[in-house]
C-alpha cells in the first residue's frame, strides 16, 4: 500500500520567554504516493516543524497526524520509534553524523536497528555511499570529511531502509552547487509511486524540479 500523510487542523505554539510563537497555525495537508514536492518560505515560516511534525520527531500541540490511516497521536513511543526507523528518512540542515563511527558505520546504522543483519547491511551502506561518489571515504570518520561529503553520508542514511516518507531540511543549502546536484539527482532517482518525497528549500531552481511548491508564512500554508 502507498503511504499516505495526513495533517488535519495541526498547530503547533512555541512559548519564547513571556511571548507565544505560532510556528504551525491550523494546517490542513494531505500528501500521498508519488507526491515530490518543494517547501518554500522565509526564515521562521515554520518550515522545519512542518518537517519535524510529518516525521513523528515533534508532536503537534492540536491537530491530527495520520500515517497510512493511523493517528501517530495514539502510536506508542516504541513503534513510533519503528516506524521512524523504517518509513521515514529524514535529511537534517546539520546532519548529526555520529562522530565515533566511520561514514560506512554511520549508514549501517539504521539498518542494523531495523534489524538487517550485518552483512546485508554492510553491503547496503557501501552501494550507497558509492552511489553518491564516496566509495573511497568508506571508512572515514566525519571529522575527516568535507562539508559536502558529510551532507552525502546524511542522505546515503536516510535513505538506506529505503522510507516511503523523504523529509529532507535543505538538503542543498550548505553545499557547493555540484554536490547539490548530485543530492537533488540522487533524489529524484527514488521517485516512486510509492514514495512521498519532501523538500525544504531557499533556492528555487531546486524548487523549480519538483512537482509542486508549497509556499508558508508565518506558519501558514499561503495559497499559489
Ligand atoms: P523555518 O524552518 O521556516 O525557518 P521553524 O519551523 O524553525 O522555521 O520555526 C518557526 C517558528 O517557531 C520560529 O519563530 C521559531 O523561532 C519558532 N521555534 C521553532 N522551534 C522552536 C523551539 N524549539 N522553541 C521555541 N520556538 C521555536
Ligand atoms: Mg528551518
């Protein structure tokens, strides 16, 4: 079955000091399989907690979420936990790369929690990380890689359980516009009837490819 996302009426308020931020105000957003589309906005439009709410990392303060028909308000922590795993992956602005760990250990990692044997997983890691041109940074930890080679180890792990739901926070915002490509390439290649594949992004010749933008203010969907 296609995967299907669901926000009913979500808001979400951040209390800053004595001040009430609406970073999410009453958005109502359907996405299904096949959907690529680009998120627009100025800096605080509630971007990236449009992103942590689709991807089950924030909880909205009212409002429905639904993935695939079931609300994720009533999922408990541990397969919530499971499907963040193995539905959704998700591309942060700042990687959060584990230090300690090589880059082909590092996209192992979702996998070995979702229960991929080693080898398998060993094996997985390394077709992706030679996909996006690191096949000779393998066993490079992350303070030995660029900036750009990071931001490809982050992608290679987010989509190495292969999710049906891509969220993806400026995947191409702090890279060079040839590693850029590379990763929007990469994206595009995983188009897939069954897949959803979300874009936060500043720059719109990167919009511009997707099927669709969807443009915020003030954490508000403002219509095209
Ligand atoms: P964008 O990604 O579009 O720049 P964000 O979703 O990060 O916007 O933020 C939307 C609004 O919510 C901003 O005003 C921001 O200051 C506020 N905000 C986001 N996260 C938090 C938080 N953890 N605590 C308090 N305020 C927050
Ligand atoms: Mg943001």
């Amino acid at each position: 079955m296609a995967v299907e996302v669901l926000l009913e009426r979500v808001s979400k308020t951040y209390n800053q000091g004595a001040a009430e931020v609406k970073a999410l105000d009453n958005i109502t957003l359907r996405f299904s399989g096949g959907d690529f589309k680009a998120i627009m906005g100025p800096s605080g439009s509630g971007k990236s907690t449009l992103l942590n709410v689709l991807g089950c990392l924030d909880k909205p303060t009212t409002g429905i979420v639904r993935i695939d028909g079931v609300e994720v308000q009533g999922i408990p922590p541990g397969a919530l936990w499971q499907i963040r795993g193995t539905k959704i992956g998700f591309i942060f602005q700042n990687h959060y790369l584990i230090e300690s760990l090589t880059a082909l250990e590092n996209v192992m990692l979702p996998q070995r929690y979702a229960g991929v044997k080693r080898s398998q997983a060993q094996q997985k890691a390394s077709e992706l990380l030679e996909q996006v041109g690191l096949g000779r940074r393998l066993h490079h930890r992350p303070s030995q890689l660029s900036g750009g080679e990071k931001a490809r180890v982050a992608v290679a792990r987010a989509l190495v359980n292969d999710p049906a739901l891509i969220l993806a926070d400026e995947p191409t915002g702090a890279l060079d516009s040839k590693t850029g490509m590379v990763i929007l390439e990469l994206l595009h290649s995983l188009r897939s009837p069954e897949r959803i594949c979300l874009i936060v992004t500043h720059d719109r010749s990167v919009a511009d490819t997707c099927d669709e933008i969807i443009s915020m203010r003030d954490g508000r969907i403002i219509e095209a």
